[in-house]
C-alpha cells in the first residue's frame, strides 16, 4: 500500500488499506493510514472520521495521531477542535513539536 502512495495510485492504495482493515478491523495503524490517504485525496472530513476512530483504537497514546487530526481540522479553520487534539497530544508527551507547532499556528490567527 506505502508503494502505492508512493507512486501517487492513491485511489487504489485507499482500496488496499481497505482491504488490511477488513483482515484487522482493530488496527489503528491501518485506520490512521487510510485517513492520510483521505486526506491527500482532498476528502478532510472523511479523513477526520479516519483519525478519529484511529485515536479511538489507539492504545500506546501516538500522539501522531492527534497531531494529524489537529492539522486536517486546522486547515479546514476549525480552530478550537484542533487545539483540542493538539492538547490531547500535548498531554500524552509535552515535548511534541508538531503539537507545539500546530498549537502556535492556530494562536497567530
């Protein structure tokens, strides 16, 4: 699936993450893949839904995660939920600099 994303086949790199979460519907590594790949697809709220239920599955608190839903909810302006995954991924390891950096982004508006 990496491969094809690579080659910029996202269209069928979503179909093959697709296919892995119906052979371990309780990865979050693979709910987190999918929403990247939404994402790059221009589809942000279907993203959204992807890293949320990806956090939701996650249980060693990846703060990348939070980080990425804080991104793809900061680009679409909504600021105030962003900040929120950006905390939460404060929260579970302070030195993270994408949240520092998503946080600082979103409070120079």
């Amino acid at each position: 699936a990496d491969l094809l994303a690579a080659t910029g086949d996202l269209e069928t790199c979503l179909e093959v993450w697709t296919m892995i979460i119906e052979l371990a519907p309780r990865s979050a590594a693979a709910r987190f893949r999918i929403a990247e790949v939404l994402r790059h697809l221009d589809r942000p709220e279907e993203a959204i839904s992807g890293y949320r239920r990806a956090i939701d599955l996650d249980r060693g608190g990846i703060t990348l995660f939070r980080v990425a839903l804080g991104d793809t909810l900061a680009a679409l302006g909504r600021d105030e939920e962003a900040a929120a995954a950006y905390r939460e991924a404060l929260a579970l390891d302070p030195d993270d600099s994408g949240a520092g950096a998503g946080l600082d982004r979103i409070s120079a508006r």
